[in-house]
C-alpha cells in the first residue's frame, strides 16, 4: 500500500517540526507549512495530498477560512481539525464544512494517526467510486 501523503498547517513552528518528525517514522509522506495561505499554494502544486490536518487558530487566515477554501479547490481532500482551543462551536463549523474529525491539542499520536488513515481511506474509496463511474460510463456509450 502506498504512503500516506499528509500535509500538516501551523503556525507554531515547533510543534509543526516535532509532529511531522514522529509521522514520518510511522511511514506517512509529510509536508509541513505554517499558515492557511501556505497551505492553499502547496495544494495547488501538490495534487498528491490526500489528508490535511489543519490547525484552527492561526494568524491571517483561521482554519476554517482555510478549510473552506481547500475544499472549494481540492474538495475530495479529507481535513482533520486541530486546536488547543478546541470550542464545541467551532468542531461543529469544521465538521459541517467537510472536515473529517477533530482533535485537541496536545493529542496522542496513535489517535492522530487513526484519525489520518481514516481520512485517507474516506478519499481513496471516493477517488475509486469516481473512477469505477466513469470507466462505467465510457463503456456504456460505447454499447
């Protein structure tokens, strides 16, 4: 089975360095960038990215402005939530703007990367559906 290709949004730096280390010993292709804008430009030149984890407080632009804007580009990209200011409120924003989970900071690195494998495999069976409907209509008009 391939990687994983994540990309993580932050703006506390090293967090952001500490996370992405111990993600890419667990076999997860890791990318880090630090703000919403950041994250936007490597989703358009990395259409690889499968799953985000997205932080919701950050300067400029918040995690959900930023995740309102990944998924009007990249809307099969799954968004995992996370904060140190987690309010139910906002979980509830994220969730009904297509995020796929939430998670507090600090957050234990097996929950995070259960959370990242479920977003993963969300995407890849909707990318497979995709496909299967499309190879379905190419040899139908072709009957």
């Amino acid at each position: 089975m391939k990687k994983i290709k994540l990309l993580l949004v932050d703006d506390e730096k090293a967090f952001l360095d500490t996370i992405t280390k111990r993600l890419e010993k667990r076999e997860l292709d890791v990318s880090a960038v630090y703000s919403g804008k950041e994250a936007l430009a490597e989703i358009e030149k990395n259409k690889a990215v499968e799953v985000i984890v997205l932080d919701v407080k950050m300067p400029e632009m918040d995690g959900i402005q930023t995740l309102i804007e990944l998924k009007r580009k990249a809307p099969l990209v799954e968004v995992v939530m996370l904060t140190g200011h987690a309010t139910v409120e906002t979980a509830i924003d994220g969730m009904k703007l297509g995020a796929f989970d939430y998670l507090m900071k600090p957050c234990d690195i097996e929950v995070l990367i259960g959370k990242v494998k479920g977003a993963a495999a969300k995407k890849r069976e909707h990318e497979e559906k995709i496909t299967e409907a499309r190879i379905k209509e190419i040899t139908e008009r072709r009957v």
